[in-house]
C-alpha cells in the first residue's frame, strides 16, 4: 500500500531527521509544515522511511501532477490543522515561511 503523504524533514524545518519530533509545540513552530500530500510519482510504502525536502515542496508548480484536480497542495502543520497554498506567486512565498 503507497502513501503520498510525506513527512518534511530538514534543517529548518520541524523534523530535522537527526532527532525525534517535538512532543511539545512552541509557539513559533507551530504554524511550521510537518507533511505534504506529494505528487503520485513520489508516493512510498506506508511503511518506509522516506521523507520530503522543503525544496522539494517549492519545486512543485502549475505542471506538478498532484493527486487532486486542482493548482494547490495540502499540507499539515505542527499545531494539528491542515491546509493549502495556491500555485501562485504568494502560495510560493507562503510555502516557504512556513516550511521554515
């Protein structure tokens, strides 16, 4: 069974991959993004180990072929909620703040 659902491990970024996740959320973490639903072509075992990188995520843009029929990607956050950014300029530019 595959999984598009990918964790965002790096050196800004919440999980750093060199140290288990936080049990506790400080509060300018929060709004940080922990997974990205990944484009089908980077779907792994739901098992395996295998993360994303925040340059992955800046990299997808309007030809990305993203699970859903729409230009943007979900996203989870550190605080627990989810949601989306646009393909568009600013999307790109709050994608970036928020992954850190």
């Amino acid at each position: 069974m595959l999984t598009t659902y990918l964790a965002v491990v790096g050196a800004n970024c919440y999980f750093t991959g060199s140290e288990p996740g936080k049990a506790a959320i400080e509060s300018e973490r929060r709004r940080q993004i922990v997974l990205v639903d990944a484009p089908a072509e980077d779907a792994v075992h739901w098992m395996s180990p295998f993360d994303t990188s925040p340059e992955q995520i800046l990299a997808f843009d309007e030809q990305t072929d993203m699970n859903h029929h729409a230009a943007y990607i979900l996203v989870g956050y550190a605080d627990a909620h989810v949601g989306s950014y646009s393909f568009e300029s600013e999307g790109q530019e709050l994608r970036k703040d928020a992954v850190g």
